[in-house]
C-alpha cells in the first residue's frame, strides 16, 4: 500500500512539473504576441485625432524620429512623468516628435482635456477614440513609450514611466 501511495505521489508531480513546464513555453508564445510590435520592427501606423482638432498620422511624421508615448489620466506613473515628457518636448520638440497618446477608450475625453488644461501641456495630445492605437500596439501597461527612428522602426519599447533625461540619452543618436 506504501508503495502504491509512492508512486501515485511521484506521478502526481511528475505531472505537474510537466504541467508547468507546458504551460511556461505556451506563456511566452502568448507574452510575445500580446507584448505588441518589437525592436527592430516598423511602427504600425495610426492616425488620431489631437485635442486641438486636426488629425496626426504617424507615417506622416517619418524623416523625424518620434517618441510615442500612452497614457491615461487616471495613472498614477502617467501624472508623473507627464511634466518630464512635457519638458524633454519643449527642449527637443523641433528635432524629436512627441506625441502622447490618451487611451481614451480606457479614459474619458473629457478628462484628457482637463488633464492637459491643468497641467498647461503643449506638447502634442492625441486621442485613441477608437481603441485603434489600444489594439494595434497591444498597450498592456501604461504608460508605454517606443522610441521610433526617422524611418519608421521601433528602437526602443519603455514599459513604464520615463524621465526627460532618458529620453534625451535615447534619441541623441536620432537628433
């Protein structure tokens, strides 16, 4: 009976270890496809309208490189790094684009507009109304920024909130 109850036990995590291990590979799989678009890869494009009424295609912003940025104001990390986007783009902003997208479908407009009202923002706020730039770049956390080069391809994924002082150091060679 000790035997039995040995072996039966052996089996058990046998299994389970194998389990997990099965489940560990097909996680990756499925991290790399929800992680959304990666280095090395071209931004997927987007056209969004901007608070200030007109509509930003990314594709139209090749030959400058281009810090996008998602956000939301409800973020604890967005509200802080707001003020260091909003700085890195009054020093850079004629040679790098900035652009913050609200993810307005996980927000509202209306607290877009309060947000960049209060915080006397002047960079470039646009709106994802639709879910468009959500579901396209498969934002899981907020806030997010990819650094895009001059032609278009992904050179940096930053998960998380960013500091003036890095992206200076992440787009010199794109300046």
């Amino acid at each position: 009976m000790r035997k039995w109850f040995v072996v039966l036990l052996f089996l058990a995590v046998a299994g389970y270890g194998l389990w997990n291990a099965m489940a560990a590979g097909n996680e990756q799989v499925t991290d790399e496809i929800e992680s959304g678009p990666g280095i090395g890869q071209t931004a997927p494009d987007l056209t969004l309208p901007t608070l200030g009424g007109k509509a930003v295609r990314l594709s139209d912003l090749r030959g400058k490189a281009v810090v996008l940025n998602f956000w939301t104001s409800w973020c604890p990390p967005c509200k802080k790094e707001m003020p260091e986007l909003e700085a890195f783009y009054k020093q850079h902003g004629r040679e790098v684009m900035l652009l913050a997208v609200h993810l307005t479908t996980q927000d509202t407009l209306d607290n877009a507009e309060r947000f960049a009202k209060d915080k006397k923002l002047t960079l470039p706020v646009a709106l994802d109304v639709r879910g468009e730039a959500l579901h396209r770049y498969r934002i899981q956390t907020i806030p997010t920024t990819y650094i895009i080069d001059p032609n278009g391809v992904i050179r940096q994924k930053i998960i998380g909130p960013v500091t003036a002082a890095q992206l200076e150091k992440k787009t010199a060679l794109f300046r």
